[in-house]
C-alpha cells in the first residue's frame, strides 16, 4: 500500500471513530453543536473514502483512453467535497435558525460534551499533520484538501467547546450560535476547495508556476527564444509544453541535447513534471 492510500485510511479511520461518538453524545445532549460537528464528521468521512479511492486510481499510468494519466480523479474529488460541505452547511443553518426562532435551545451540557470535543480536536490536530507531511511529499491535492478540511475543523471544534462552556453558564442559546459559526467556518473552507479543484479542472496555471519557469527559460544560454508555452496540472503531475528557437547552425544531436537540458531542467524546478521542449531554427 502507498503513503497517500495508507494516509487516507488511517483518515477513514479516524472519521468512523469521531463521527460515532458525536453523534451518540449530541444525541443524548440534545447539543445542536455537536449535532452539526457529527454531521461535519459525516461528511468528513465520505469525503475521506472518496479521497481514498480518488489517491487509489490517480497513481494508475497513463493508458490509451487517457494519455495524461489519471491524476485529475484528486481534483474531481475535492470538487465533490466542497459540495457535500455546502449542503451540509444548509442544514446546519437552518436547524439553527429554527432553535434560535422556536426558542428550543435547552440542551444538558455533560462532562461527555467537553470529552469529545476535546478528543476531536486532538484527533483532528493528529490527521491533519499526517496529511500534510504526506500531501506535500507527493504533491497530492486530494490529500492536502483534506488536510486543510480537518485542520479548519479544530477550529470549528472550538467554537462549538465556546458555545458549550457559555451553555454550561446558562446561556442555552449560545449552543445554536456556535452551530452558525461552525456552518460559516465550513463555508469557507468549501468555497477556497471549490475554487482550487475548478481551477485545476479548467486547466488554470497556479500563481506563480509560469514565471517560475518562464524565468528559468530566459537564463538559458542556449536558446534564442522561446514562445507557445503552455502549462497544465492533473492531480500530482504538472505537463509543461514550449517551442524554442536555438541558433540555425545548430546540428541535430547538439539541438536534441539541449532540449534534454531544458526538459531536466523544469522537472527540477517542479515535482513530478513531465515536460516536451520542440526546437525551431532561429531566423531571425
């Protein structure tokens, strides 16, 4: 098994666990809070199963029907995430609401209230690390969606713990508010892993990634120019296309030889990059 598939059922794992002690402590609380979190848990574990099978197929090679491989299966995932946050976060809101309307905020505040969110927050702080030491080393965004998910996630845990510490003092509403900080939290975070995934999907370059390599181009003695270059992500893999013009002179073995440098050279600058450099004689 790879990090990236053992990553992501260690999180499979781990949301199966969370998922099942808030809703059993809402449940018998009547926690709105918690409620909201054990849905958000839900919703983390199937985003973690798709994740798990989305890191499954993206290591596959590229094949006839698909030449630039599988890796966009990550990005189709996290797409698919963000919105099952977004419907969520719908319910969330307007279950809150109709407490808030109703007046039916009473909840029991136990000390099992404080253990799972506290229990959440220290899994949570566990997995995300784990996610991002893996995401970064395989360049995965269906691992690093994840991570950011759960990281943001101790956060909304700490909005629900304020709410129930204010509960625990009386003020029963604040359980429904800390379940509206929670749905604005996941809305922001499924709007920033909406965008990222669309981004990819519409083969948009990532800020910077042009110039980085544009740079590197225009310090290369070698050639005179270049133009048409082009830049597209899928899942972990970056494929770079330019046309260079080399000096006219220029013998076939010498002007393959320098494409072989340049094509090496922007795998250097960007992790798991397959890159085609086309030479052209200069004219002038």
């Amino acid at each position: 098994m790879t990090s990236k598939k053992k990553a992501a059922l260690i999180s499979i794992i781990a949301a199966v666990f969370l998922t099942t002690m808030k809703f059993i402590v809402g449940i018998l609380t009547s926690s709105m809070g918690i409620i909201s979190e054990a849905l958000h848990s839900l919703l983390d574990l199937l985003a973690a199963v798709i994740t798990f099978v989305s890191v499954s197929i993206s290591d596959k090679p590229a094949d006839k029907e698909h030449q630039y491989g599988h890796g966009k299966i990550e990005n189709l995932s996290a797409f698919f995430e963000s919105i099952l946050l977004v419907i969520t976060c719908v319910w969330i809101i307007y279950e809150a609401i109709s407490r808030l309307i109703s007046g039916n905020t009473a909840i029991r505040v136990t000390v099992w209230s404080y253990l799972v969110v506290l229990t959440a927050m220290a899994v949570d702080i566990g997995r995300s690390r784990m996610l991002f030491k893996v995401a970064k080393r395989d360049n995965s965004q269906a691992l690093e969606a994840d991570a950011i998910h759960f990281s943001t996630d101790i956060l909304s845990s700490g909005v629900v713990l304020l709410g129930l510490i204010c509960a625990n003092f009386g003020y029963h509403k604040a359980d429904a508010i800390s379940a509206l900080g929670v749905a604005v939290i996941v809305l922001g975070i499924s709007y920033r892993l909406g965008k990222r995934a669309i981004d990819v999907l519409l083969d948009k370059v990532p800020d910077g990634l042009t110039e980085k390599v544009e740079s590197r181009l225009k310090s290369n003695k070698d050639i005179v120019c270049y133009h048409d270059l082009k830049i597209r992500v899928a899942g972990p893999d970056t494929f770079v296309e330019v046309n260079v013009h080399i000096h006219p002179h220029t013998d076939l073995e010498t002007a393959h030889c320098i494409c072989s440098r340049i094509e090496k050279d922007i795998a250097s600058l960007i992790p798991r990059c397959t890159s085609v450099v086309h030479a052209e004689p200069d004219n002038g």
